[in-house]
C-alpha cells in the first residue's frame, strides 16, 4: 500500500537544520545532513526511507535523527496505523534465503500461498521440512502424519527409528559448533568432532552409571560448552534431559525434581554475575538423595562436596565414540517446565519430532544457513535454549556463548567479535542497550537477522535496535514451551515492521476468536491442530484438560486449542501482540484484560512501566484494581497526582466504572526469565 505525503509534493527532502539541531547535531552537522537531504527525491513515503537508509542513516548518526526522518517520512501511515516498514528485503533475501528455494520449487509466488498450501497440505509440509532440514533416521517413518486417533493426539512419523542428536552432528568435523567467551578471555572455539567428542564421553558415562535409555537426568547450569554437550549427550543416550534455569530458587528446583524424579542431575558449583558468586550446587538440600555431577565454573570446584557426588572430570567416560541410541518418535527427550507464576509448574516433555519445528522455524523464518553464527543470551531451562541448540546445529550454523550479562557493553562487544550474524534477545535488553547506548562505536554490520521474543516489543526500541546495525529486519518471533518454536513470527520476505509480526509461522494454522467464538481482528489466539512441535501430553497435569476442554469447534468445525494470547490483525498481513488475554480481572462484574489498563496507562506522566492486578479485599467483595508503576529516571512518586491523572485516563479511554484503588511505586517489576509480569508477587506484595 502506498501513501502518499507532503514529500511527495516537494519532490525532495527539505528539512530545516533547525530540527536537525534539535536532534543533538551541532549547526555545522545540522547544515550538514541538511544538504545531504536535499538531492533525495521522493515518488512516495517507500521510497524516501529507502534512499535514507541506503545514503544518509548510518548507525553513527544520532538515533533522535533517525526517529524524527521515520516520522516524517511515514506521516500519515502512523496516523492511520498503517504499517510503516524500516527495512526492504534484498537480493539475497529474494533469491538466495531458504523461503525463496521453497516458493521456486513449489511454484508460489509469496508468504500467504506458501502459508495456504502449508496449511492445506500438512503432510506434504512436514516431509519437506525434514527433507530440507537433512533430518537422520535409523528407520524412515511410515507414514508422516497419523490421525486416526484425532487431531489432539496426532502422531508424528509412524514406524521410524531416530534420535534427535544425530542430525546435530551429521557429516560435520572441523567447522565450529561454539564460539564461547568467559569473562575476559579471548573468543574460544569448538569444531563439530570435538563437541562430539564431549558429547559421547557424556552419553558413555551415563552409560557406565547404569542410566538406562527412557530415564531421566536433570542439568541445571548456565549455557556453556560443557552443558551443551550434557544435554545433547543425554539425549544421544537415549535418556531424557529435565532442564532447570539456573535463576531458580531451592524450592523452585525442588518442585521440578520432585515432579521429574531423575536419577542423577548435572549442576554447576557457583555462577559468577555483576562480579558476585552466587551459590548453584548448595540448592541441593544435604539430606536428597539425587546423585550430583558438580561442574567447576573455575579451574577448581567452589564448593565441599557432599557423600556420594563426583566432580565432572570424574564423571567423563574415557570413550569418545558416539552411539545414537534409537528411539521412537514419540519418546520424550526433553522436559521444559511452564514458568510457574500461578501454581504448579506444568511439566512439558519435548519428544524426538519437536527438534523439527525448532530448527525448522530457525531454517524458515530466521534464515540460518550453514557457517552462520547464532547468538541468542537464554538457558537450557527456557525453551529458548533447546531451541538454540537445535536451531544452531541441524542447520550447521555455530552457536555463540557468552557469560557476559545480556544488558552490557561487554555483551554487545562479544556480538562484534564473534560476528554474530543472527542475534536473538529479549525486548526488555534492548531498552536497556538504548538506555546505556550500550552499542555505540561498535560495529554490527555483519548481523544479517535479529529476532525478539519472549514479551511484547516497542517499536520504538525495534526502530533503534534496526538502526544499529544499518537496518536489518528484527523477526518478531512468538509461541510456547508447548509448541517447539512459534505460531506468528517475521519473515525475510516481508518488509519489517519495527514491533510487528509479519505472518503465521509457516505449517502452522491459528484463528484470532471473540467471546462469542466467532472470527475478529482482534482477539484470542485459538490454534488448529495437528502442527508438528506441538504438545500431546504433559506429565503432571491431564492435557485435554489444560488445551482442549470446553472448547466449542471452529467457523469451519476445526478442532481448536486455546493458547491464550492477544492478538490484532493490521493492515497488509502484519500483526500487533496485546500479550495474555488470560491476565484478566473483574471489576464490578467486568471483566477486562491487565494489558488493556496497562496500555492505557502508559500515557501518564513520568511513567516507563506499568502492571494492573486485581487485589480481592481482605473482607471479601470485588476485586479492586492496583497499579504498580516503575518511574522514568528523576521522576519523583507522588501517588495522589499520579493516581488522580492515571483515573482520568482510565475514565476517557476505557471505562468510568472501573476506579483505581492504589497506586505504588515498584522499582522493578517481577518478571520470570521469559520476561512474563509476575502478577502473583505483585498481589503478595500489595497485601503483604
């Protein structure tokens, strides 16, 4: 869609070096790109960015430069909320990315056909995705895609033998599986053969401790070589990894190992961040009876062992051949766990077919090639940490590890360095890397891809964050531990939105819902099965109960599964994220979404977050609504003007009834490590 705008009319780009100035330019740098702009003629709002991207925004020029020309160029598409795209994609986008073989050799012509016929015709979806992905098989399957026993309960690749961690390692040896940095230590790299080398003395020594094939052995480490190669070692045992954050508490872990019940677990002695060391092993209460193997962070272990525990060194099998052992589609390999913010952690096992969908996401939608250099900061107990993993290696791309703190200068510099080509990240550190201008001086122009997930992006930080690295496309990316990798996401053909979706994710069927079930623009996500990476069961909670119950069919009688966030259709196939429809409240009989008040209230004065909950009174009665707010910097809390302000808006812009009962000032909010508001420690806080 092309808009045009006062520019057009002009014919070229005349903007005063007064508003240059404004920018943070001195007059001569003002009058400067002030004449630069000039010979820029404009036929439409397209292709003015274009030109200014291509000749003028350089990452060494001010951001406030960049904002104030995207808002003039995209004028009236803001205004109207149109989409308004940052970056185009290029020849080796349209010719030579992953998702221009597939429309050649399918005869498509764009994203939407290649999503109608992956969606039409799953089977068909599904075996090229595993031709393309080279996917190993001990025994070929059967049959891709069985639903004889319902949708809800599909199987995956009947009659076939595989194990997951063979297509990691396949017809590979010098190339380098893991740039790893710690501390200040010059940039280390591991080849293929040795990361297979660690990974078999692993598999061998779980082996030679009796663990048997279907068992499990939990890890609970940050991501470093060594525990890339227990978990993939595990697996290539035949075994079954339980992954642990290394973020959580003693009763967190306690929780999880009670519910997996493994029979050994790996674990780091202490994690050093923000020059502290802060204690891993000594969650493991003395009296458990779970065997440890304790991996030194240093050159030496930290920490007195208890009875019956061994260091790493010990551990290792002196065997450095690896078998696969065979498993069956279905067979779990890896248990993630929800994040628990309300109640008991559901138990996720990931099988042998779900890797698929990770790598397969990472080789359709993030583009990753062979020789290409992942960097994504997460950890095995996240889901985005597997999906690293698989998305690195099957694609026989190298990972990139950093015990560098994410939000740093020190991370940003090891991006630089390692020449990092995908960048994955959070949008949370990002506010933080513009916040500290933690980016500038450093050179990013060899990042082909970013991609964010994990919570809903600003598109003004996905402005900057393109504007770093002369405008490559951010590839929003979202979905679940219970779906392998993600529903909606960007693309490399599509031009890229900052803060915007660009399509559903290819092979993967959803409708946006109204309470009334019935299709909107704005709505609940409700998936459509079967899609390969999908959950069929969790361990300590009964799935239909979770996913399908009390469901009605679709508009065209699918079977649907909830899912539960937000989402808005926008204009030319883009989508905006609105969060978790399911972080409701009812006020005074209402019910109404947390993100819709949060929104709103971002509007009030001095403010950078917001969190609304519903705090039942101690009596009983309705719920009343509390604002937890985080204040920009040198903005002091008054909470009846504050309050007074946040009130109106909610009046105008929502609904009169709905009264504000507290506002508090929180100088951070509770997150989980997917960046998820903990509104349940939020509640405690308010009443306790």
């Amino acid at each position: 869609m092309q808009i045009r705008t006062p520019l057009e009319m002009e014919q070229a780009m005349d903007l005063p070096a007064d508003a240059l100035r404004g920018c943070g330019l001195s007059s001569d740098e003002a009058q400067h790109l002030a004449e630069r702009l000039k010979p820029i003629s404009v036929q439409n709002d397209i292709e003015a960015w274009q030109a200014l991207t291509a000749q003028v925004l350089t990452s060494d020029v001010p951001f406030a430069v960049h904002q104030l020309l995207y808002q003039q160029v995209y004028q009236n598409r803001l205004e109207q909320g149109i989409p308004a795209p940052a970056w185009f994609p290029g020849e080796q986008e349209q010719t030579h990315s992953h998702l221009a073989e597939w429309l050649r050799d399918l005869n498509l012509s764009s994203m939407d056909e290649l999503q109608s016929w992956s969606v039409q015709n799953r089977d068909a979806f599904t075996r090229k995705l595993i031709d393309s992905l080279d996917i190993s098989f001990q025994q070929p399957p059967q049959q891709i895609m069985d639903v004889s026993g319902g949708v809800e309960q599909v199987e995956w690749l009947s009659g076939a033998e595989l194990n997951i961690v063979e297509s990691c390692f396949r017809d590979k040896s010098e190339q380098t599986a893991i740039l790893f940095q710690h501390g200040s230590t010059e940039i280390q790299q591991l080849s293929y053969q040795e990361l297979k080398a660690l990974t078999a003395q692993v598999a061998n020594g779980l082996t030679e401790a009796g663990i048997q094939p279907g068992e499990r052995v939990a890890v609970m480490s940050p991501m470093t070589v060594e525990s890339v190669a227990i978990f993939l070692g595990i697996i290539a045992a035949g075994c079954v990894v339980v992954t642990i954050a290394d973020s959580f508490s003693a009763d967190e872990m306690r929780v999880r190992l009670e519910i997996t019940k493994p029979r050994l677990i790996f674990i780091q002695d202490v994690i050093s961040r923000n020059g502290k060391q802060l204690p891993l092993y000594n969650k493991l209460e003395t009296d458990n009876p779970l065997p440890a193997i304790v991996l030194p962070e240093g050159e030496s272990c930290q920490t007195p062992l208890r009875s019956g525990d061994r260091l790493w060194s010990e551990f290792l099998s002196e065997n450095r051949e690896l078998t696969y052992v065979a498993r069956r589609p279905h067979d779990e390999s890896t248990i993630l766990f929800s994040s628990g913010t309300t109640g008991s952690p559901k138990g996720i096992p990931w099988d042998q077919t779900t890797p698929i969908k990770s790598a397969g996401d990472g080789y359709l939608h993030h583009d990753i090639h062979a020789g290409d250099v992942v960097c994504w900061p997460t950890n095995l107990g996240w889901m985005m940490g597997p999906w690293l993993v698989y998305a690195s290696l099957i694609n026989d791309a190298t990972m990139a590890l950093t015990d560098a703190v994410p939000t740093s200068r020190a991370f940003c510099e090891f991006v630089q360095n390692a020449n990092v080509t995908m960048l994955g990240l959070v949008p949370s550190i990002v506010s933080a890397w513009r916040a500290q201008d933690c980016v500038a001086g450093l050179d990013w122009s060899q990042i082909k891809v970013f991609s964010s997930t994990g919570e809903c992006s600003n598109p003004e930080d996905m402005l900057w964050l393109m504007s770093r690295a002369r405008y490559r496309p951010v590839i929003e990316y979202c979905g679940g531990t219970e779906t392998g990798g993600g529903y909606i996401t960007g693309t490399v053909l599509k031009p890229g939105v900052p803060g915007l979706f660009a399509c559903p994710a290819v092979g993967f069927d959803w409708l946006l819902l109204d309470e009334s079930g019935q299709e909107t623009t704005n709505g609940e996500v409700f998936f459509v099965p079967p899609v390969i990476g999908l959950s069929t069961r969790l361990i300590n909670r009964d799935h239909h109960e979770v996913y399908f119950a009390d469901i009605p069919s679709g508009p065209r009688g699918q079977v649907l599964r909830r899912h539960g966030d937000q989402i808005e259709s926008l204009a030319d196939g883009y989508f905006r994220a609105h969060g978790r429809i399911d972080d409701a409240m009812n006020l005074g009989g209402i019910k109404v979404s947390s993100v819709q008040i949060e929104e709103l209230l971002m509007q009030a004065s001095g403010v950078r977050e917001v969190a609304a909950i519903a705090v039942p009174p101690a009596g009983g009665g309705p719920s009343q609504l509390v604002i937890f707010v985080v204040l920009q910097d040198e903005t002091e809390f008054d909470s009846d003007p504050i309050q007074a302000e946040m009130q109106q808006i909610i009046r105008s812009q929502l609904n009169p009834l709905f009264k504000i009962y507290a506002v508090r000032e929180i100088e951070q909010l509770p997150r989980t490590a997917s960046n998820k508001v903990m509104r349940r420690k939020l509640r405690d806080l308010f009443q306790g």
